[in-house]
C-alpha cells in the first residue's frame, strides 16, 4: 500500500520493475549456479576418462586434455562474469550473457561426448574382433 496525497492506493505485488529486477537477480544467481554445476560435473566426467585412457589412444588423450583446458576456461569466463554482476542494475545484461555462455558450453559438451561415444563404440568393436578372430583385429 500506498500513500498519494491523502489517498490509499493499492499495489500490486510482484509488479514494478522493482520485482522485476528481483526476479532477474535471481535468475542470473540460478543461471550461474547450474552452470557451475554442469561445467565441474563435465570437467569430472571428461577427466575420469583422461585417466581411464590406455597409453596408445595418446590422441584421444591429447585431445581430452585440451578439452579439460576448455572447461576450465569456460569456469573462468563465468566467473569472471559473476564479479561484473554484483551490481543489482545489471541483471538483465547478466542473465543474457549467463545463459550465452551455457550455451556454447552446452554444444561444446555434446560434442565432446559424441566423440567419446564413437570411440567407446570402436574399441568395443575391436575388442569384439579379437574374442572372435584374434588374427584380423585392428592393431593400434
């Protein structure tokens, strides 16, 4: 409620760009948070299977590498962009760029883990030459 000149006016709740900057504080704070979460659940994920690697895939090791290099850039974009939006007035600029980034995260992702799955599907075919016909299977 309100006081207009002597008058009682009644406001709405959660209208205003008041709220309206409350609600974009905190979708930028989810934003950030759940591409936190992806970024270091990836990282994990990505380096688990860096260490699993057998010395002669040292490609796919060299490429997983730079990939966990890639994930800890994005992290750090992030970040920096969460320490430019402490201000309340930039949420909106925020948010964009928030959702932006996990963006591009995301289709960086999927494609790593494309990959990855292609060359699971190889070395299980390889695997299933040697137990079938040892002396044709693929040497690497």
């Amino acid at each position: 409620m309100k006081h207009i000149s002597g008058k009682i006016k009644y406001k709405e709740p959660n209208v205003g760009s008041n709220w309206r900057r409350q609600e974009l504080k905190k979708s930028a704070k989810e934003c950030f948070k759940a591409y936190r979460k992806d970024v270091e659940y990836f990282y994990e994920v990505v380096k688990q299977r860096s260490l699993d690697l057998n010395r002669e895939f040292s490609s796919e090791k060299d490429y997983l590498n730079t990939t966990l290099s890639h994930f800890r850039q994005s992290l750090t974009e992030m970040n920096d962009l969460y320490d430019k939006c402490r201000d309340i007035s930039r949420h909106h600029f925020c948010l964009t760029e928030c959702q932006k980034l996990s963006e591009k995260f995301a289709k960086n992702a999927l494609t790593v883990f494309q990959l990855m799955l292609v060359v699971d599907r190889y070395e299980q075919q390889d695997e299933q030459r040697v137990k079938e016909s040892p002396e044709t299977a693929i040497q690497l």
